[in-house]
C-alpha cells in the first residue's frame, strides 16, 4: 500500500476498535509478537467474514490483505478494498502467479501481507464445527519467494451463533460469488472471541519458492503451530471454565411427519388459548 492507503488504513483502525469493543466481548494474548517494522505475512485461521476486520482491530500494524477476487464485485467494497491497499486473488493460476507477485513486492519493501490460508473452505462447508482446517500453500510460496517470516494468529469463537448471509443466492450469482459460495444459507457470528498471536516463524534458511516439497513442509509447519495456538487457552483469572462453543451444524430439516406433528401441535395450542375460560383465568365473577 503506498502513504495514502496506510493512512485510509489506520483511520478505519480507530473507527473499528470502539465498535468491535461493543458489539464483541475480545481479547488478545500477545499482540506485541507483531513486529512493528520490516516485512512479515500474517496467516490465520478463517471462520468469519469479518476475521480480516477482527485483526485490523486488534494489530497495529498496517497490512496487505490478499481477499477474493469476488469481492471486488461488490459495489462500494471495491472502493472501500482499494482505499485500503488490499490485493484481489482468485483460483485462476494467472491471477494467482499476478496477486502473489504483487504480495511478495510489497514485502521486499518492507511491508506487512495477511492471508487466510484455508481460503473459504470453512465458511463454504457451512458447518462452523471444526478449529483449523487444512492450510494451502500460497502464504509459504509469497514469505519464501520474498524470505519474510510468518505471524501466526488463532481466532478462537468462545461463543459463536449462526447469522444470515446478506444477500440471497441470486445477488451471489449476479456479483460472480463461487459457486460454492452462492448458495451457503449462514455465516458465523462472533460473541465471544479470543485472539492468539504466535512467535514470528523464520522463512526456512536457502528457501525456494520453486520447490514444491518446501514448500508444502513449510505449511505443513506454520499450519500445525495454528493449531496449537488455536488449542491454547489463556490460563489467566477469568479464562478457567471456558471452552470453545462454535455455532455448530446446521441443525436437520424436519421429515414430513414431524412437521405434520408441529402443525397439529401448534393448532392444538391456539384452540385451547381461543377457548380459554375468562372464569379460570381472572376468578369467578361477582
């Protein structure tokens, strides 16, 4: 990003913070791991379309955030990416090789790059059940093409509920969402939220880019220590007795007999309070 986007950046920082202080009860363990000069990719977990906001919030430090491309097919959010010096990427290889190329630059300039390595494969499964799912390789290639070091943040929902998506599968279609992503029916909504931030991870030594078994084994790495930030709760006065509570799957569509059967019952409970005797509800008349 160049002087006016991290300008437009840190403005929305002070915007962000006092609203997510409200709206989410958050807490961060080691912010400070984030270092405040020189190049650096922060990864996380995804389990919210509002994680690339969550951590504007609550690190200091102006980043590059790759997002998808799709995105960018939404009016005025373009706009909003673009003042930010966010950076579109898509599944296509050629817009991939193009965005990565873009992030590696801006880190050997010296700056911060975030990316969610799970792509939206937790948001698209719709199930918000599982911590970390399985890491791709991109954010490895980028640090070790540009040999910067990865920040490794867990976002932990203590307590999640199931949202509603904001716009209704036809919009998706209209605004080229995946197809994966057109028709999911929730999002995952934070109400109680822990962020864990992870000891920087030095790009591996003579690293390169090009060689796909280092490059799969330095994600494997970063992907493992996620998880274990993800599986390390604060043992500090307030933290004791709380566990995990993610918004879970979908509960079952009900079959045709249980639904006859709530229709009964539902008109068996409107019959009875239409009838209801004003005698044995008020007292006996005088």
């Amino acid at each position: 990003m160049n002087e006016r986007q991290a300008a437009n950046y840190r403005f929305f920082q002070k915007l962000l913070r006092p609203a997510y202080d409200i709206a989410i009860d958050t807490s961060i363990m080691n912010p400070h791991f984030a270092p405040e000069e020189g190049p650096f990719v922060l990864v996380s977990n995804h389990r919210s379309d509002i994680d690339p906001f969550i951590i504007m919030a609550n690190i200091k430090r102006p980043i590059n955030w790759l997002g998808a491309s799709y995105l960018w097919n939404i009016p005025f959010v373009k706009d909003f990416l673009n003042w930010i010096g966010a950076i579109p990427v898509s599944k296509y290889k050629s817009e991939i090789r193009s965005a990565f190329d873009v992030a590696a630059e801006l880190l050997e300039q010296g700056q911060a790059v975030g990316i969610f390595p799970e792509g939206w494969d937790y948001i698209s499964a719709n199930q918000f059940d599982w911590s970390v799912g399985e890491f791709q390789t991109g954010f490895a290639r980028i640090a070790m093409q540009s040999h910067a070091p990865v920040l490794p943040v867990a976002l932990m929902g203590l307590s999640e509920k199931r949202g509603v998506q904001p716009f209704p599968p036809f919009i998706r279609k209209i605004l080229d969402y995946p197809l994966e992503m057109q028709y999911i029916k929730d999002r995952c909504v934070y109400q109680k939220l822990h962020i864990n931030v992870g000891r920087v991870i030095p790009c591996p030594e003579n690293a390169d880019y090009k060689d796909r078994d280092a490059v799969r084994a330095f994600t494997k790495q970063v992907n493992e220590i996620v998880v274990e930030l993800y599986n390390s709760m604060p043992k500090v006065i307030g933290f004791e007795n709380i566990l995990p509570k993610p918004a879970g799957p979908r509960p079952p569509e009900p079959s045709p007999e249980e639904q006859v059967a709530e229709k009964e019952q539902n008109a068996d409970v409107r019959k009875k309070t239409k009838h209801t005797d004003p005698d044995e509800d008020y007292g006996e008349s005088t």
